[in-house]
C-alpha cells in the first residue's frame, strides 16, 4: 500500500519498505515483548509476566552465545530491557536472566556405568514412575540424559511441567555430574488410563523377559487355532459333509492315477510312523539330551513318548 502511494505520487519511483514489528495498544504484553526481541535479533524464553498493583513486572531468560564476555552479554540485555520498557508502558520492573547458548556441535559419548548410576538413582525416586531412559551421554561439561515419560493425554500442560521440572531437580541432586536432563513426555492410551491392571497384565503377559511371557501366549494361541481347526474337522467328518466327499474323491483319483514310484513314495511315509521307527527316532533325541546335558527337555520328551504310547 505504501509502495502504491509513492508510485501514484511520484511515478517511476522505486521505494524499499521495511516493516518493523511494534505493539499495538491492545496487543498482549508477552506478544510485545517477543516482537522486541525478534526486532533485536534477540532470543528469548520462559517469559513472564505478573502484574503488581497496576504495575506490569517481566520476567524472562535470554539466550546469548557462551563465547560472549558478561560485558557483551549485558550490552544485549540492556539494549532488551530499555526496549521493554519504551514498547510496553508503565512497566515495573524488567528482569532478565542471562542463558549461555552454544550452537556449535560438541563431542558425546554413550556411557554404560552412567547410564546404570541413573537408572539407580531413578528407581529410588518417587515421581520417577514410568520413567524409561532413553540415553545417556559423557561430554566435557557432563552426562547430558534423556528420558521418556507417560502422561495421560488429558493432564494439564501446567502439571506435565512441574512434574518434569521436579523430576530434573531430584535427578540433578542426586547425580552431581548432570549437566541437562531432556524429558520427552509420551501420551499414552486411554486404554491404560481406564485399565491400569489389565494394561500391565497384557504388558507382562507380551513381554519376553516375563514369567510365562511371550512364547507361552504365541503357544497358547497356535494350541487354541489347532484345536478348534481339529472339531471343526471332526464335526464335518462326524456329518458327513463335503470333506468326507472329497476325502473319498481323492482316494478314489490316487489309486486310479497311482503308479509304482507313487506306492514306493506313500510305503515309505507309511514306514516312517511305524513304532520301530518312532522309537529309533525317539532314542536319538534321548541321548542327545543326555549328552547335551538337557534334563528338563529329557524329561518332557520322555514324557510326551509315554503319553503316545498309552494312548495307542
């Protein structure tokens, strides 16, 4: 609009604009302050404001690059706050803390011990529950760690906050060598929330390092499938339905369309269930277990090979 205006007043003018942020008067004062900042080239966080009276007071943490002198780095802040105080009026007081940045990559390494000094010191915690950590590493300044945490996906950011910024003072107290802690807060399902007992039963149940964990619920599933495949089988057969149709069928189709190689294949698959057989195979895998030292498998096996034999 005001490049329009020169160009409709003076013709073939050329005109640069350039537009600078500035409060409004019914502008917030958090927003007015972070345009300051931004018009400085300033970054800014953990602004507040509280209001004294009629008097606004501010309150804020102003990141500068560590490699500044404090001479330098209060330059920026005084610059800041005489900003502050000419864009937002009748202003109290404006306190700035200075935070070193440093932007330039640094050398980390993963640490196993450290990582086990903290999960130590998270166990005796009491607002570390469903804490998990994620890393930890070894720099110069210190272990640098993050972690990972449940919340439910309807708790106050407010209190998410709190909790993470007690659970940060608590570990800092009791590992000396912290120098950050990174909390990535993980909503979890309303599933867990609403069943905290059936959740942790699942969990236990899926979980491979479990009593009866993983490997017994994926047995017990394939047992489930194989048993209700069998009396459905038994069913059909017991009816006289469409499988005894084709079962006969078939048998009909092999010994019209069989040959003598075909006989010797079916003899032998025949010879192989035979209990000569069985109890040779049977045999083997005994004294492999004897030898390999692996009694509880020997003593289901025995076990499992007395069982058929009753039962035929």
């Amino acid at each position: 609009m005001v490049e329009r205006a020169i160009d409709d007043e003076l013709g073939a003018a050329e005109a640069i604009v350039h537009v600078e942020p500035a409060a409004t008067p019914d502008e917030p004062s958090a927003v007015a302050v972070r345009a300051v900042a931004d018009r400085l080239g300033l970054k800014v966080h953990n602004l507040n404001i509280f209001h004294v009276g009629r008097q606004p007071r501010i309150e804020l943490d102003l990141e500068l690059a560590d490699t500044l002198t404090l001479a330098e780095a209060h330059r920026h802040s005084e610059s800041l706050e005489s900003s502050i105080v000419r864009e937002i009026p009748n202003v109290g007081r404006v306190t700035i803390h200075l935070e070193p940045r440093n932007d330039e990559p640094r050398p980390a390494v993963g640490h196993v011990p450290s990582t086990q000094r903290v999960q130590e010191a998270l166990a005796k915690l009491p607002d570390a529950a469903n804490v998990r950590v994620q890393d930890v590493l070894v720099t110069d300044n210190g272990l640098v760690v993050t972690l990972e945490k449940d919340f439910s996906g309807d708790t106050p950011l407010a209190e998410t906050h709190d909790l993470m910024a007690r659970l940060e003072r608590a570990l800092r107290a009791s590992v000396p060598n912290v120098v950050r802690v990174h909390i990535n807060s993980n909503v979890v399902a309303h599933f867990r929330d609403c069943f905290p007992r059936a959740w942790t039963m699942v969990t236990h149940r899926l979980s491979p390092e479990g009593y009866l964990g993983l490997h017994f619920t994926i047995s017990l599933c394939a047992l489930s499938v194989t048993a209700a495949s069998f009396f459905a089988l038994a069913d059909e057969v017991g009816e006289q339905d469409w499988l005894v149709h084709f079962d006969r069928s078939l048998s009909a189709s092999l010994h019209e369309h069989s040959t003598l190689h075909a006989v010797r294949i079916f003899r032998f698959v025949t010879d192989l269930g035979n209990v000569s057989t069985l109890a040779s195979i049977g045999l083997l895998v005994a004294i492999a277990l004897v030898v390999s030292w692996r009694w509880q498998l020997l003593c289901v096996w025995a076990i499992a090979l007395l069982g058929g034999r009753i039962y035929k």
